[in-house]
C-alpha cells in the first residue's frame, strides 16, 4: 500500500517544508566565517508526527502523551568529502537537533532553522579544527562522505488511529496486576505516525512514512532470595491494526506473568558450567544479535578526539571483512525489504538510497558490510542501509536480518548432539537456553547509576537455564550468567535447528529504551555452541521483601 | 493505640488517604516485630494536575495537560536523639538520601497499595542499614557537637482542605499567548523568546505513624515571558517577566501581556545598546525584588534550622540569637501562612508542611536583633519545636526551607530621597557613579565551609546613577557578590516600596515555591563581579523576515 510520486508533483503543498527550503538555501548560500573551510553539505530532516506515549501500570495511568511531535534536524558538513569534520570524536560536531512548535508555521521553522543551523554550523568549523590539529589522514584514507545525485520522492502511508492503545496497555497492565505479586509490572507504548522529511543541498527531497506502533508489557519479579528477575512481551508494528488480536496479548502477557511465577519456585543455578549450551527459541535469535551485529556494521568509528576528560569516540570494535565468523556454511543477509509487511521495511534509506539486498557473510567469512554514505577504506560507500534519527550521523545498521546454517538439525539431532559434546566434559547433561533478558526492560526503575550492572561479558543474562538430561528430562533453574563470552564463540557452532524469527530494538545512537530504537526483524536457527562458560549468580538476600504484599 | 486511630478512618469510602492509612499500618506492624523496628514511618501521595501552554516564534509552541502521581516515604528507625538521618561525617558513599522521584499509576488503589508496600519495604532496609552505619560513624568520629536531636515528636495534626480545580480557559490563552509571541517575533532585537502559562493542582494526602492524617494542597498559575539575544561581543542578555496567582482567572489581562511584549522588545533594545559593566565596590539601592532575592540568599537561606547542626555548615548566624545582625529599622519574618500580600498572591503560602506540621510564621530578625530560625522537625536544643518549615519536592528530605519571606522597615523614605541618599554616599565616597538595580533573574549563595561563604544575586538590568547629574545608564553583565557579615553591616535605608518576588528555590530537598517580599534598600557599599559572558558570536546571518515584519537587520 505505498504509494510513490515525483515530488515536483507535491511541492506546493507544504510551505513549511518550502520555507525550510529557502532558510536552507540560505544558510547555504551566506553561511561563512573568515579562514573557514567551505560549507559543503547541509541537510535538514523534518519530523511531523502524532505520538503517543505512554506507561500503565496495574489498570493505572502512570504517564500518557499524546500530541504532535515536530522536531529538526541539521547537519552540516564542512571541507570536502574527501575530508570534513565528521566522522571524529566528540558531540560538537555539526549534527544537532531540536524540538518544533506545536503548531508549525513557515516562520517558526525558518527561524528555528536559523538558529539550530548557526549553531551547527559554528560547531561543525570549530569541529573541523579539531579533527584537523589532532588527526593526519593517511594516504589511502577513504574520505568521510560519498556525494551521489539528488533523490526526490514521497512515499506515502495512511495514517493509523491509536485512539485504541491507552486502554489496551491498561487492560494488559491490569492482567499484570492479577495474581502473585511482581515487584514491578508495566505496559508501555510508543507510537508514532507522519512523515519524516529529508531535504539538502545537492536537491535531494524525501518524504517517508513513519508508521510504528511498539508496545512493551514487562514484568519484574524478586525472589525470595532476593534476585530480580525480568520478562517481558515486545510488540512492533506498522500500525495499531497490525497488532495481535486483544485475546492473544493477553494470553502472551499472561503466560509471561505464570513464566516468572514458575521461575520464582524454580531452584538456583548452583554449578560452575563448562560445556555445550544449547540456545532456541528468543535466545537463538538474541546470541546473534549481541554477538554477530556488531561485526557487520560497517561505518567506521569516529577518530578518537582526545580530550582532557579521555579519548571521545573509537569505541566499535573492528570490522573486518574476510574474517571468519560463522562456520564454514552459513550465510547471512540484510535484505530490508525481505519482510515487507515488517515493521523495520524501508524501500530507502534514511539517506535516500536505495534498500539493497547484502550478503553479509558467505561459508561463515564476512564478505560485505552494512554501509551508509560514509566510507570505509576499501568500500566506496552506501549499499542502502543507512538508519538514523534526527541529529546525528547516518550509520549501516542492521534492518532485516537472515541468519542461515549451511544445515538444519532436527531437535532430536541437536540433542543428541549436545548430549554427545557433553559427554566429553564429564557430564549427562547439557544446558538449554530459550531466552535473554533484555537490559532495556532490567533497567527500568533502576534509577540512574554511575556504575551499570556489570556487563563483563557481551550475553545479557539469561532468564533461566534448562538443564536437559539424557533421557529429556528438563530441569528449569535460575540465577545463572554468562561468563567469559567473546564473538568467537560463534566460530564455535557445532550445530543449528529450527529457524526462529523475532523482532527487537536495535538502540539508536543516544541509546535504547523500552519503545524506541529501531525496530529491527531477525531470522536465526537454534544454536548448538561447543563449548561456554555458565557460572551462578546468587540474589542478595538484603534485596529482598521483608514484608508480605499486600493481599488484592 | 495509634494504629486503631487508623485503622478507624477506614469506615470513610475508598480515597487516596485510607489505602495510604491502611497499607502503612499493615507493614508498619510487621516491621515492629523485626529487631530494630521504625519508630516513626510517614507516607505521602502527591497526585497532580498541570497544563502548559507555550508560543514561540509566532506560533502555538505547547498546549497540554497531564496528570501524575508520585510518592514518598520517611522512614525512621533508632530514636528520636540519633536516628537514621543523622548526616554522616567525612565522605560516605551513604551521604545522601536523595532518590529519584516514585512516580506510580494514578487512580488505582492496587498501584498505590503495591507501590506503598514496596516502598515501605525498601526504605526500611535503607534506613536499616544507615542506622548500623551512623552509629558506627559516631564511633569513630569525634564528638559531635551536639545542637538537638534528631526528630521532634509532634501532636498530629488532622484536616480534609479543599483544594479548587484548575479553571483554565485553554483556547483563549492559546491565542493570546500566540498573538503576544507574534509581536516578540517580529522584533530582530530578539533572537528567542517564549511566553507560557502554566497551571498545576497539587493534592497531598500525608499519613503518619504519630497519627497525622492531612489531605491538602495548592493550585498555581504562573504566566512568563522570556526572551534573549546574543550581543557583538558574545555577551548573552535576556528579559524575563513572570505573574504567579493562585488561581488562573487572577492572571493578568491580554492587555497586560502585550504591554509586556513591548517592554520586553524595548528593554532587549536598550541593553544591546548598554555597556558591560565594571568590577564595582560602592553604594547600591537594591529594587524591591532584588532585595528580596538579596534577603533570601544572604540571610534566609543561613537561618534554615539544619543548617546550624551541620558540621559542614557554615553557621553564620548559629550563635547570634539576641544579637544584632541588622539595623534597627529591619525586621524580618517568613510566615507560609500569607496568602496575598499587597495585591500580590505569593507563592511560598501553605497550610501544612511536607512533615504534616501547620505553617506558622518564622520571626528571623525583630527590628535587627536576630530572633530565631525557620525550623521542620529536625530540633535544635534552643529551638525545639517546628514551626511549620519542613519542606521538600518529591524524591528528598524534607529540611527546613523558606516560605514567604517578608522583610519590613519601621523606618522608610521615598523612592527619591532614597536615590539622594545613595547620590550623597557616592559623593562622600568620592565616586563618579553608585548603582541602582532594577532588576534580577535570580540567585544563589553557599552556606557550607569548604568553599567561600558568598552570595551572587544575578542582576539583569542595573543602572548607573552618575554624581555629576548625568542621565542614569543601563548596564549588563554584573553581578552582585559578596559575603553576609560584610552586606549586612553596609544597609542604610529602606524605601517605601514593598515588591513581591515570586520564585522557585532550589536546595538539598528540592525546589520548592517561595516567595520574598521587601522595599527597595541603599548600601553604603555592595560589590560588583563581572558576570559569565558568553563566547559564541551572534548569529552569522540575520533572523529571517517573518511575515509583515521588517528586515532583520543589525542590531
């Protein structure tokens, strides 16, 4: 249902954008500052939304917007794009971004224009000084922009009716609230529908549709011993429409709710583990996302800007191409218009390129990278895969990703396996992981704290390891973490089974929260990794009720 | 005896107050059974109203309402002479009990009832912890220098006030506020300016373990204009202008505002066109805000009764009680039960504080012998009892904090023999000018002992008034500093004046609404310090013609 004009067609039917246009040209035209490099790229992104946003908690409100979201952003590029202030450390760097009226008027945006433009760009030249005094581009360095000709179109989408969310989270938050106490319950919802416009100096004029309705029902439970335990149910859509019927939600919200019930009677995870683990279900799909993601994005970290506070910027881990990651078979590809009908679909990109098809990795080897306009040596530039918000640098991201064995196992196959793999670590059984935590859902009213949960390994931790015998006898049991993960272990793939697909939030560059992010839709097997190491992680007593909840 | 007072209300139909009564009373009689029980738990539920509308550049920047309910609990356990709150001394990574607001579902008495529960819970393991650690802290540190115990136990106190709804005409104000922005826009003297109402309803429900059970509140409107620009040389000035009411019906008139507009477009004018001023040290006449800013950082905030059993603390005016600290003519009290003052509603009015006590007026300085303290439950040996100034914001403390404070003179003259007065010191002190300021944005002090004990009221408008006859001239980019003993001992004269300020201060329980109310003062000698000056450039190019406006041109 998407339809696509040449956007000559439309231009005279938004002023607002037409006055952006002009501030633009503008700004372009007489921005300059003595001994300066010259302005060679300005680029506005124009969001006209209507959002909700909202908590509800045990059939209450905790907090509920609903209103028109306008916001702009701008980035400046300063230089040439062989070498401008991009791409180095630090957050003064031209790209800015800020809230708009209400109510937007040609007016007001042209003098917000102004005035967010002014200051970008100042930032920008101080920011290419900066680059400049502290970094000696190489020979065969790629250059930070890949120009490319004006792209003009409008696609647009019907907007969706949210009116219906606010009392489908309360209804979800009251079913929460019905039996064993949690510590914590909530529904959150974020939706969002307009158009997110993108305009800039070489001509380029995008109008996309920004169609998403996420809600999130999560729960947290503390044991008796004092663990805190989390759960949760995603959803991501295109439109409230798209959502499962009210019946399904409620029996998911609910199943997760008897999930944590039946953890908090579960015993400890009480060995120090060794030997093959078994990932399905959510967890299959979430060991590629924290371990493989990282390696197939390709636009480059920012130079180190060392500062007197410590190096800003740098902190990705290399990309390599032509590193092995996988084992021998496997395949893995971001195509994202695989899914369609998903959620995280895009016919282009936040750049206004063309979606691509990439075959990211081949027999197990990284062959391509995710790419945006911004180079990397040895890769000119974008193959369409450019996500960003407002304000900040377009990044290849990951939007639908495919995860391919070179062979399926059944689940016999795979437990024979891993029983067989076991065997040779001394034991008759084997550890079974269905699903991670999400450190998104862990941190919600944790508060804010300079010292984050010990994250020293990339694996949130689990919400329960099964340990699976022999004779398939399943013993659920909690408080186990992961211990020593690095993204080899993906090397160490002794066996794959049933396809899952799942959608998570891939945090955007500010950061993830409980709604926003960008969506993004997985396909991965089940996982049989040779060898991890599985440690006990016993809850603080301290941390626990002394009191007994209240009765309903 | 106390939980049968409680459990008692409970005939009354479901409302914030009996879940709160009922649920605090169940766990607090299963933490009685744990080895070191609370001996005073207190509970309270803030649910809230507010609209905001705001226009910017011409155009409707904000309109919306939203509601919230938030919670606190305090929780006390040892006894009254040391208890969990005692500060500690030296570093502590436990220093601080400050936490991030609780907010939960409002309209739910599950949510309430889970939320007390775990609240309840958790802030007595907190406390629980702290006591062990406070008292080892005693043990090891040296003796302290005792000036009251930690918590006065207090009768309770009971009442059901009414508090009115919000009664916001919202499209009306959306076009005024935008007609008003419209002609901000238009003038290139301002590079940004906003104009907002905002409206909030606050209930509080409190209940305590001594048997206080209070439901009350406040409504408060507030009506302000801001507008800023950047000057050649970097400097960033600004107009601020700001009506507080209790009720919205009381705010000014369109009319009002649009004369506001005009001024505010005029005096961005005149202050891109005044100087910046010097370093300065000479007589001053403090404008009626000002002085009442000057009043609450110099002597309000250094009269706060915790402060004076702090070790950190600065202790200014600890042992001056009977004392003189002021001329004869100054007196000073800060009394929360003063709703309107000379036509002006002032903004620190209450009924109840937030440790359930009635308001009741602070007398600080009786014709400028120093009397006393504002005081919440936290006793001092010579000052016992609370006088109804424990207050905090949601997610702190409560401490003692001002209210309304109301500074008079028995002793006044007018406005221009005021200002002959201040000309005559500038002459003996054999100066080319002395200072009269307008006004003020707002200000701060330090009050601890590690760093300097110093205010800074932060002037936006002052003039210089020149001996030799010459027109006064408006100059930016001071402000007023120094130090308490010093300011104090330089006042002259008071004016006949009175001005109501209406602010929001900011301390270690939170910000909390207050207001100052003062006449217009001459100092024999006031000091002066640059003020931070902005290092960015103007905007590059000029503000963009908007619609009917002339062009932006220099400024």
């Amino acid at each position: 249902m998407i339809v696509i004009w040449l956007i000559s067609a439309l231009a005279a039917d938004n002023p607002v954008l037409d006055s952006l246009g002009e501030e633009m040209e503008r700004n372009a035209a007489e921005l300059s500052l003595p001994q300066a490099p010259p302005l060679y790229l300005l680029r506005y992104q124009l969001a006209q939304l209507e959002s909700i946003s909202m908590v509800a908690s045990m059939g209450g409100v905790v907090r509920e917007e609903d209103l028109m979201t306008n916001a702009m952003g701008v980035e400046v590029r300063v230089g040439s794009p062989e070498y401008d202030n991009t791409g180095f450390g630090g957050w003064q760097n031209g790209f800015m971004r800020t809230s708009l009226p209400l109510v937007l008027t040609p007016e007001a945006v042209q003098a917000t224009a102004w005035r967010l433009t002014d200051r970008a760009y100042k930032q920008a030249v101080e920011q290419y000084g900066r680059k400049d005094a502290q970094f000696t581009a190489p020979e065969d360095y790629p250059g930070d922009y890949q120009m490319l000709p004006a792209v003009q179109v409008e696609i647009a989408a019907a907007p969706s009716d949210g009116s219906g969310l606010s009392k489908l989270a309360l209804s979800l938050s009251q079913t929460l609230s019905d039996g064993p106490h949690l510590e914590r319950s909530e529904v959150h919802v974020g939706h969002e529908t307009g158009t997110l416009w993108t305009i800039d100096t070489t001509g380029t004029r995008i109008g996309r549709p920004v169609s998403e309705t996420t809600m999130r029902a999560l729960a947290q439970l503390r044991t008796q011993d004092g663990q805190l335990i989390t759960h949760h149910v995603l959803w991501s859509v295109p439109t409230p429409a798209e959502l499962p019927d009210a019946v399904t939600m409620h029996d998911q919200v609910r199943q997760m709710h008897a999930d944590l019930n039946a953890l908090n009677e579960a015993a400890n995870f009480d060995t120090e583990y060794v030997g093959p683990v078994l990932f399905t279900q959510d967890a299959a799909v979430d060991l590629f996302r924290w371990l493989l993601v990282s390696q197939v994005e390709g636009t480059p970290a920012e130079v180190p800007f060392e500062s007197w506070f410590g190096d800003l910027g740098g902190y990705k881990d290399p990309v390599r191409i032509g590193r092995r990651v996988l084992p021998p078979g496997w395949q893995v590809v971001d195509d994202p218009q695989s899914q369609p009908d998903h959620v995280s679909t895009y016919p282009w990109d936040s750049e206004g390129t063309p979606a691509q098809s990439v075959t990211l990795v081949a027999d197990g080897i990284v062959k391509d990278l995710l790419m945006s306009r911004v180079p990397r040596k040895g890769m000119d530039g974008t193959n369409g895969h450019a996500r960003s918000w407002l304000g900040a640098r377009a990044e290849g991201r990951v939007t639908q990703l495919q995860v391919e064995p070179a062979k399926h196992l059944s689940e016999k196959a795979l437990h024979k396996q891993a029983l067989k793999t076991a065997n040779a670590y001394d034991r008759d059984w084997y550890l079974k992981i269905d699903r991670l935590q999400e450190p998104a859902v862990r941190q919600v009213g944790q508060g804010f704290s300079i010292f984050s949960e010990s994250e020293e390994t990339p694996l949130p931790q689990p919400l329960a390891v099964i340990r699976v015998w022999a004779d398939g006898r399943e013993e659920v049991l909690r408080g186990a973490a992961f211990a020593n993960v690095e993204r080899f272990v993906l090397r160490d793939i002794i066996g794959a089974g049933e396809q899952r697909e799942t959608t998570w939030m891939a945090p955007m560059q500010w950061g993830a929260g409980t709604t926003n992010g960008f969506p993004t839709w997985t396909s991965a097997p089940d996982v049989l990794i040779g060898e991890m190491e599985v440690v006990p992680v016993p809850g603080d007593p301290d941390d626990a009720p002394l009191v007994p909840p209240p009765s309903k | 005896m106390i939980n049968i007072l409680l459990y008692l209300s409970l005939a009354h139909a479901a409302s914030p107050e009996d879940v709160v009564v009922a649920e605090l009373t169940r766990v607090n009689d299963i933490l009685q059974d744990q080895e070191e029980p609370p001996y005073y738990v207190a509970a309270t539920v803030i649910d809230s109203t507010e609209i905001n509308i705001s226009a910017r550049d011409g155009t409707l920047n904000e309109s919306g309402e939203t509601g919230r309910r938030t919670l606190d609990v305090d929780m006390r356990i040892g006894d009254t002479t040391l208890d969990n709150t005692h500060p500690l001394r030296g570093f502590s990574a436990l220093d601080e009990d400050s936490r991030s607001p609780l907010y939960l579902a409002q309209d739910s008495d599950a949510a309430l009832r889970h939320a007390l529960w775990r609240e309840l819970d958790a802030r007595y393991r907190d406390a629980a912890e702290r006591i062990v650690v406070v008292r080892a802290n005693q043990n090891v540190k040296v003796a302290e220098i005792q000036r009251g115990q930690d918590f006065e136990q207090v009768k309770a106190s009971v009442d059901r006030v009414q508090t009115p709804e919000l009664d916001v005409d919202v499209q009306a104000w959306e076009s005024t506020l935008v007609a008003i922005s419209q002609a901000l826009s238009d003038s290139p003297a301002i590079h940004i300016h906003e104009i907002a109402l905002s409206a909030i309803r606050e209930e509080k429900t409190f209940v305590d373990t001594d048997g206080s059970r209070l439901v009350h509140g406040r409504t408060h409107a507030r009506v302000s204009l801001q507008a800023s620009a950047t000057a050649e040389d970097g400097d960033v000035f600004s107009v601020f202008e700001a009506i507080d009411v209790h009720l919205a019906r009381s705010l000014p008139e369109a009319d009002t505002l649009h004369q506001w507009a005009l001024d505010a477009i005029r005096r961005m004018e005149d202050l891109h066109e005044a100087p910046r001023g010097e370093p300065y040290s000479g007589p001053v006449i403090l404008e009626g805000q000002a002085t009442g800013v000057f009043f609450h950082e110099v002597l309000g905030h250094r009269v706060e009764g915790h402060r004076q059993k702090r070790e950190d603390e600065g202790q200014t005016f600890a042992k001056q009680v009977g004392y003189p600290i002021l001329p004869p003519f100054i007196s000073v009290v800060d009394d929360p039960t003063v709703s309107n003052l000379a036509g002006h509603d002032l903004n620190g009015f209450y009924a109840y504080d937030d440790e359930g006590s009635p308001a009741a007026p602070a007398q600080l300085v009786e014709d400028g012998i120093f009397r006393g303290f504002m005081m919440g439950r936290s006793p001092l040996d010579d000052f016992a009892h609370t006088n109804g100034h424990g207050r905090r914001s949601t997610g702190n403390l409560p401490t003692s904090r001002m209210g309304n404070t109301l500074i008079t003179s028995s002793k006044t003259v007018t406005r221009a023999a005021l200002r002959d007065q201040l000309l005559a010191e500038v002459r003996q002190q054999k100066l080319e000018y002395g200072y009269i300021v307008e006004d003020i944005e707002g200000g701060f002090t330090l009050t601890g002992r590690t760093m300097p004990n110093a205010f800074n009221v932060r002037a936006t408008a002052s003039w210089r008034v020149f001996a030799d006859g010459r027109p006064d001239e408006l100059v930016r980019g001071i402000d007023l500093v120094g130090t308490p003993l010093v300011a104090f001992g330089n006042l002259l004269a008071a004016g006949d004046d009175p001005k109501v300020f209406n602010g929001t201060c900011g301390a270690e329980s939170g910000w909390v609404p207050v207001s100052a109310v003062a006449p217009s003062v001459l100092f024999s000698k006031l000091e002066f310090q640059l003020k931070e000056k902005g290092q960015e450039r103007p905007p590059l190019l000029d503000k963009p013609a908007q619609d009917g406006a002339a062009d932006g041109g220099d400024l």
